[in-house]
C-alpha cells in the first residue's frame, strides 16, 4: 500500500479521518505506523496529501490529513477487453487502476466461457475492492469505471461507435497484420480479445466498426502481459 485510501465515511471532521480495517492491520503490522508519523494519503475520487498519525489503539488509527494535490492523470485510453478468465480477472482489473486506464469494457466473445460471467469476481463490491487495491499500489484516487457487456454483437453494432468516436480505434489480434503504433499522441481505444484471440467474424465486425486491426508481433501473449506491452508502447 503506497496510499492511504479514505472516504467520507472514514472523515471525523474536516481535519481528521479514522481507519479500522485491512488499512489499521496495514498501518500497524507492515507500516508499523507510529504516532506523529506522516504518511501518503488520498480521499478516494478526490485530492491526495499527507496525514499524520495522531492516535493508535489495537481498534483503530485516527490520522490528520492535508490534501493539497492532484492525483496522476488517467491515459487518455479506453480499454476493451474480452473477459478473461475468473483467476486472472482480479489481477487485470488491479492492473488496470495501476496504470491509469480510466475506463473499462468486459465484453463477451465465442472464446469466452459463459461460465464466466458468473464470477462472484463480477460483482461491484468485489470490482471495486479490486480497483482500490490498484490506486493504493499507484498513488491514484480516481476509480475507472467498468462496464460489463455480455452480448458481443449489439456491443459492437450499438455501443463501439460512441467509444471511438474522435479516437483512434485499435484492434490487438495476432497474425500479419501492422505492428502497433509507438508514443500516440491522440486519444484512443484499445481491443483485445481472448488469449486466442477472435474469431474471424468477430474481427471482421471489429473492422466494420472502425477499429485498425495491429499486431505485437509472432508472439502469442498471455492477455495480462499484452496489455501491459501494449500500454507500454502506446503511451
């Protein structure tokens, strides 16, 4: 935990704020928080500063806070992404809080199981829980959002075109196809489908929506590291 996370609910005043959860273990146990120490805080949705620790009991922390900067500026990305397996979803998710994706689409695909869709994983407490985890790790305050999609084809046909509208539409998928662009300097959406990529028909409905179909090159990617390399490379 590089941030301490807080909302209103923790607030005891304008000044003070009191934790009694996994963050009071945290402070106490890997931090090992002592009283008058300072510490990196931010108010979730909100500004990020500093608090001091005022008091401590094996029941809670009770921190002073200032807040006085702006949490780190989102990509200027939206990603699309064929819902992955339950096991991975939980790391993707944090990564995408991690690296600053301010908007989220799960989609379904012929290659997705529709067993998946009924990952207690998916359900909003568990998503958000997910997402704090990825701002603490990165300093950030701001939760993306996370739409779930269960219908390939009305997403694509009803949803896409407002996504890409004044970006620039890429479709990650392996095979012959350009290799992705470096350093963007616009706005963009990203799509990248099962480990195995999408079938044809799906590509093909991808490209009638607008999307540029590109390639990372030979290899065969693991969906978590595709995303990390193609953000990467992109931004």
């Amino acid at each position: 935990m590089n941030l301490l996370l807080f909302s209103a609910a923790d607030r005891l005043d304008e000044q003070r704020i009191c934790v009694a959860d996994y963050r009071h273990k945290h402070l106490l146990e890997v931090l090992q928080a002592q009283v008058g120490q300072q510490l990196r805080v931010g108010e979730l949705d909100g500004q990020t500063g500093y608090g001091q620790v005022l008091e401590i009991s094996q029941q809670q922390v009770i921190l002073a806070v200032t807040l006085d900067e702006a949490p780190p500026a989102k990509l200027p990305l939206r990603l699309v992404l064929a819902l992955p397996r339950p096991k991975m979803l939980r790391r993707i998710v944090r990564s995408v809080a991690e690296l600053g994706i301010a908007e989220l689409h799960l989609i379904h695909s012929l290659r997705v199981e529709k067993s998946y869709w009924q990952t207690p994983a998916l359900q909003a407490p568990t998503l958000r829980e997910y997402l704090v985890q990825g701002l603490e790790q990165s300093r950030d305050t701001v939760l993306p959002t996370v739409s779930c999609h269960r219908r390939f084809k009305p997403f694509v046909e009803d949803v896409l075109p407002d996504l890409t509208k004044d970006r620039l539409a890429l479709l990650a998928h392996p095979g012959n196809y350009p290799p992705a662009p470096y350093e963007l300097r616009r706005e963009a959406l990203l799509v990248i489908g099962p480990e195995g990529g999408f079938i044809p028909y799906e590509v093909d409905k991808l490209e009638t929506a607008g999307c540029q179909t590109v390639s990372l090159g030979p290899r065969i990617l693991r969906v978590e590291n595709a995303i990390t390399s193609l953000i990467g490379r992109l931004f």
